[in-house]
C-alpha cells in the first residue's frame, strides 16, 4: 500500500510528454504568427495613417497663422468710404525724392519667375504678398500741417492728450509708443505712419524729432513733432508723392505694421518691420534690394513641409484675379483684365469707387490662400509601385501641377487646402 502510494505521486508530477509539448510549441508558434501579422498589419496602416493625416494637418496649422493676419489687414483709412482698402494689400510703392519718385517697386508677385526664383525672391510659381495690419492702432487729429505741396519736412502739432492726466512727459512718452518710435532716447524716429485728409487721400509719414508736450494748450497744439518723407529712400505711394495740401481733416495713422509672405526652400517665410544697421527704419513688405539675398534678407522660415503658396484676389463683384480662369498677365490684358505689375493687381487707384471692371488692389475685399503641404520623404517600402507613380504637386491656382516624384527627388504625399480671407479690419476708423 506504502509502494502504490509513492507510484501515485511519481505519476502526478511527471513533466509533458514529447507529443504534448509538440502540441503546445505548434499553438504558441500559431499565436505569434498571427499576433505578429496583426501587429505589423496595425503598424503599417498606424503608418499609412500618419502619412494621410500629416500634410491635412499642417495645411490647417499655415491656413491658422496666415488668417490671423490677412483677416486683420487694413487700411485703418475711413476717410475714403469709396474705396474698400486703399492700402490694405501693398501691391507696389514708391521709392525715391518729390522731384524723382523712380519707378513702382513690386511688393507681391503672382507665379515668380524662373529669373525672380534665381535672384532669391521665392520658389519659383509661387507667389508672394505684402499687407498692412493695424496692430495697435490709433487715429490723431492733426491741427496744423504745413502741407506736401511743397514741403517734404515740416512741424506738425497734434491734439493729443492720452498721458495728460499725467504730465507732459507721460504724454510724450505715450505719443512715442503709439508712433512706434525708436533710437537712443532724446532722438527717436517713428515707424511708418500714414496722413490722412478729409477726402480719404494718403501719404507715408516719418517723424524724425519729437519736440514736446504742452497739455495746457488752449489751441489743442498739445503735441509738436517734425516730420518727412520716411528714409532710406523716401518711400511714397505707388504713384508717387501725393502732394496733400494742408488745412483741416487731417489726421495721423498711427499703429500700423508691414508684414510679407513668401514661400522658399519648401516653407513659407514670414518678414516684419525692422530696424537696418544704419538704424533706418524698414517696413516688412517685401523688398527686392535685399530680399534676395539670403545675408540680407529679414525672412524669417514659420511654417515648415510646405510645397505650394497661391494668392487670388477677390473683388467686390465677383472677379477673382490670379486663379486658373483669371490670370492678370505682365504688360498685356488677359481675359480683358487690366496690365498689371508682376501678375497681380495695380494699386494707383486715386479715383473714387470699385465699379466693375476696377481690378485695383484698392478694390479687394478678399483674398484667397491656397497651401499644398507635404509629408516628409516616404520610405520606399511604405509605397506600392501605383502610389510611387502617382505622387506629384497638385496644381493650385495658376499654377499648373509639378513633375512625378522620382527617387531622386524623393516621394510625398500631399495635401491642398484653400480658404477665402475677407480683408475685414477696418477698424470704424482707427
């Protein structure tokens, strides 16, 4: 009995058997070939879809940032209701004296050229825009202005009296804040300001001394500055010096910013007002002297995988120029548009009203963004040969669309995206 029960215990702790462990060796083998199968199968398309989402993803990140600016561009200019932003877009400006204003300089291009592209302005067929943004604006009622007819320099004596309540050099100070100055203290210079008379006509202003604050002026000649034509050059509206006469229903625009976009070396880039080694005072729009020069320029890269950058303008009666059906042509009407500078609209519209037909960049009340963005390079065996031969830029616009990916090249996948931006800061008049 004693020998039986000892049997017992040997046979219930016996290991597997060579046919039991077979069994089982061939079921785990089972299970990992099928949860391996599962698992690349979920990484593959975790893959798949992380290319898909990519490039939706940050067309929707470039469409965010450029509509924070282009819907608050503006004019701040409410003294030409005719008129829907007389320099809202900068199209083009002058730069030069009164007795020599020079030719228009482009500040926006439709579809660079393959010359333009090779002077460092942007990737070839895409396009380039300036605007201005009233970031901190404020209108000032001018008092005493000598005029432009004559005078490229003179006083001007300003009602106001924000830091009055203060004293005068509070006031002062503030004044110097709202007009963007800048320098050693003592001899600051401001930014880029526009005069504004009662009829809605405009030039670009500098102040170059700040002379003082008198809060207890009766005569409301409470702020005294000197002003002229902004340097390096003198820049001027596009058609040249403006030549406003002096009197009543002037008033200063302070608290304006310049600011451009281009897209190069596959990303758009951003440029903004700046102050040159010369302490002379740039606006950001885009300036062909030094903006293709890669040591010189002031673009910043913002948005990254960016393949394509489009502009159209949109007008109030239903013409959108710089798109595939509206092409505004170099030197020559298209489709009964008017010649332009660079592909997009003029901007010398000095006349009152945007009847139909007035393709002025005055007249845009819109602007329509196109953006293709991009993965980045896809590896080859992520790709079946049908999608490899499918891969390119897609057309955008004007533009027509790119070559087929090669190796060489390197395989994207891509995604357009377009949004329309109404130009809306008019800000009721400041």
């Amino acid at each position: 009995m004693w020998r039986r029960s000892r049997s017992d215990r040997r046979r219930r702790v016996r290991g597997f058997s060579l046919a039991e462990a077979l069994v089982s060796l061939i079921m785990i083998v089972i299970i990992m070939s099928v949860t391996m199968s599962l698992l690349f199968s979920m990484k593959s398309f975790a893959e798949r879809q992380q290319v898909f989402m990519a490039p939706r993803q940050q067309a929707r990140r470039a469409m965010e940032y450029l509509k924070f600016y282009v819907a608050g561009a503006g004019d701040a200019n409410d003294r030409a209701p005719a008129l829907s932003n007389p320099s809202a877009i900068i199209s083009r400006y002058g730069e030069g004296t009164q007795a020599s204003p020079g030719s228009p300089i482009a500040a926006a291009y439709n579809n660079l050229t393959t010359t333009q592209a090779a002077s460092g302005f942007g990737t070839e067929g895409t396009d380039v825009i300036s605007l201005a943004i009233p970031a901190n604006p404020m209108k000032i009622q001018v008092i005493d202005f000598p005029g432009h007819a004559t005078n490229t320099t003179g006083q001007l004596f300003l009602n106001f009296r924000s830091g009055c309540a203060v004293n005068d050099t509070t006031n002062m100070n503030e004044f110097k804040k709202y007009t963007g100055a800048f320098g050693t203290p003592g001899s600051e210079k401001s930014g880029l300001l526009k005069i504004v008379n009662s009829t809605g006509d405009w030039e670009y202003l500098q102040i170059v001394t700040y002379n003082g604050s008198n809060c207890s002026a009766t005569d409301d000649h409470v702020v005294t500055a000197t002003y002229k034509l902004p340097t390096v050059s003198q820049y001027t509206r596009p058609d040249g010096f403006a030549g406003i006469a002096g009197g009543i229903g002037i008033w200063l625009i302070a608290g304006t910013q310049w600011i451009s976009f281009r897209h190069r070396n596959n990303a758009i880039e951003q440029k903004i007002d700046y102050v040159d080694a010369g302490g002379n005072f740039r606006p950001g729009w885009f300036d062909p002297s030094v903006d293709g020069d890669p040591a010189n320029s002031r673009f910043t890269r913002i948005l990254e995988n960016i393949d394509d950058f489009q502009v159209s303008y949109v007008f109030p009666y239903g013409t959108v120029a710089g798109n595939a059906n509206t092409v505004v042509a170099n030197g020559s009407a298209a489709t009964s548009l008017p010649t332009a500078q660079n592909g997009t609209p003029n901007q010398a519209n000095m006349m009152p009203g945007c009847a139909a037909g007035n393709l002025d960049a005055a007249c845009v009340v819109a602007l329509r963004i196109s953006v293709v963005a991009r993965t980045g390079p896809l590896r080859l065996e992520a790709l079946d040969r049908m999608e490899r031969a499918l891969l390119r830029r897609p057309a955008s616009e004007d533009r027509a669309q790119g070559p087929l990916d090669t190796e060489g090249t390197g395989f994207f996948q891509r995604y357009r995206m377009t949004s329309t931006m109404i130009i809306r800061n008019r800000l009721l008049g400041y």
